[in-house]
C-alpha cells in the first residue's frame, strides 16, 4: 500500500479556453470545457495510482466545506482518506489553458495556516499510519504555519519502521532535504529552477547538481529531474539515465510530474528492473501530456508508449 501526504491540497478548476486575452469576457462552448476536480500534488498522485490498481491512503491536511469535498472527491476514486481537518478552508487554485496559443495560466491560493496542535496531531497520525504502508510520497508545498523542518520529522520516523520517502517539493527547500536523506527527491522546477543558489539547465548541469546532492546524501537512492520532458535526468550514486520521448505532442503540463511519480511508484513496488521502472514512469508522464485531462484516463496507453521511450545511460 501506498500513502501520499498532500499538507497543502486544493480543489482545482480547470478552465479551457481558446485565444486566452487580458480584459476580456470568455465564454466556454460545453461543459468539459471546464473541469473541477480534487487537487494537490499528493492527491494526483493517489488518483493515477488507484487506477493502475494500486492501494493508497491519502492523507493531509484539509478544511471547511471545501475540504469535504475534496475528500469525497478523493473517495470516489476508491482511495482511503486520512486528512487531518483544521480551521479555515482548503484553498481552490485555478488553471486556464488556452489551446490555441499553447500557454498556461494559474493562479494558486494561499491555503489556511495550520495551528502547531493540529501539526503535532498530524504526525501522530502519520506515525500511525506508517505501519499499513510500503512507500510514502510526500509531495506539494507547504502551508503556512508548517515548517520545512517537517520533512526531516516525516522520513525519520519512516525510517525508523524501514519504509521509503519521496519527496516532491520547491528546490527552496532542498537543504532540509539534504538534512533528511529521503530515498528519493524529484525538485518541483515548475517555477524556480534554482538548485542550491545556482540555476541548472541541460543535461550535464542536472547530472552534475544530481551528483552533488548524493555526495551529501548516502541514504537517497534517486535524485530525478523531470523540468524538461524531452530530457528526463535520473542521478543514482553509480549512473545516471537520460530518458527521451519520440514523436512528442504535449496537449497539456497540467500533472506531468504528479504522474510521472506514480508511474514511478507502480512500477517499483511492481519490483521491475531500474531501466524498467524509470521508462514506465517516464511513459506515465508522456501518457499524461498527450491529453487534455489533468490525470491519465486511460492507464492501458502507458503500456503502449513505453516503446518512445529512449533511455540512455552515464556511467560515472
């Protein structure tokens, strides 16, 4: 079984328009033009892996109607919850694509500040939880109130029952990763691509940032980078993987790294080959952009572009 912690989930709404302008009144033409759904990074992923047939909890913080509905949401895909509620209202995010300009607008909420009682409530709660799991993907931002710091908390106390951490968050907070060795960190690049003070890009530049995480980490197994999606960087501390699609059609970022994760996730409790494993995550992700949905639909069609998967290998 699988727990994803979201601390900062959201109700998403999706607006898809064509020929997005400032100052302008649009009107959408049928209903799928716009799309509410149970959001946060941790959340996608729980969705994409109950279809692959996997076993989740979802877990987090969550409040006020709103929170409500994001957990009924989250049921409806056949995933236990486990959200700890707090005062205030979980925050609604919107994202406005616009097909014909091919760009991505979104505005995301601030969220309720979580009180320190409820934050120690949590992670009782998540030390509980430890025990009917095999692997915790802690991923999102932060809400106010809670502290970087918890990310140490949350991969100790899972180490102490020999269970592994993903961490998918800011880069802003890769010294307290660091601190707290997870077996795997995938930076969320979307908006900042500074890594320990300097801005990486290209395929040397990630492998060599990747390196230098690991020599401060001997217990993470994997630092991923998914920014760029024709060139995938995967660091472990004897090689490297550049995984590369063919014939690539992004319709849509919304979710890619949420589900190249889970990809990821499937595949490694599926206990498959490193080579194996990464292709299908990175065949998740390409599934996912192929599609004008948030979440993959239809999971048979990762199956079926694992084949445009080119990975290539660095030795060190």
């Amino acid at each position: 079984m699988v727990l994803t912690v979201t601390l900062n989930p959201a109700i998403d709404k999706i607006l898809i328009v064509d020929a997005f302008e400032l100052h302008k009144l649009h009107r959408l033409r049928k209903g799928e033009m716009s799309m509410v759904s149970a959001g946060g990074k941790g959340v996608n992923i729980a969705n994409t892996l109950s279809k692959m047939g996997d076993a989740v909890i979802a877990s987090g913080f969550a409040a006020g109607h709103a929170g409500h509905m994001l957990c009924d949401a989250i049921r409806k895909e056949g995933i236990t919850t486990n959200f700890i509620f707090t005062q205030g209202s979980t925050r609604t995010n919107i994202s406005i694509l616009d097909r014909q300009n091919e760009t991505l607008t979104e505005v995301n909420d601030f969220g309720q500040e979580i009180p320190q009682e409820d934050i120690s409530f949590f992670l009782e709660n998540y030390e509980r939880l430890l025990s009917r799991v095999d692997i915790i993907v802690i991923a999102g931002s932060l809400p106010l109130g809670v502290q970087p710091d918890i990310y140490i908390k949350m991969v100790d106390m899972a180490r102490e029952q020999g269970k592994k951490v993903i961490v998918h968050t800011s880069p802003k907070h890769l010294p307290v990763l660091i601190d707290a060795q997870p077996f795997l960190i995938n930076p969320d690049m979307r908006s900042n691509h500074m890594v320990l003070g300097k801005e990486v890009d290209g395929i040397d530049q990630f492998i060599a940032t990747g390196r230098d995480i690991l020599e401060k980490c001997p217990k993470t197994e994997y630092i991923i980078f998914t920014h760029r999606l024709e060139n995938v960087v995967v660091v472990t501390h004897k090689r490297a993987y550049v995984l590369r699609p063919s014939g690539l059609n992004i319709v849509n970022m919304l979710g890619y790294g949420d589900a190249y994760l889970a990809g990821f996730i499937h595949a490694y409790i599926s206990d498959r080959q490193e080579c194996e494993v990464l292709q299908y995550a990175s065949a998740a992700g390409l599934t996912d952009v192929e599609d004008i949905y948030k979440e993959i639909r239809d999971i048979d069609k990762i199956g079926g572009n694992l084949s445009r998967i080119d990975i290539e290998e660095v030795e060190f």
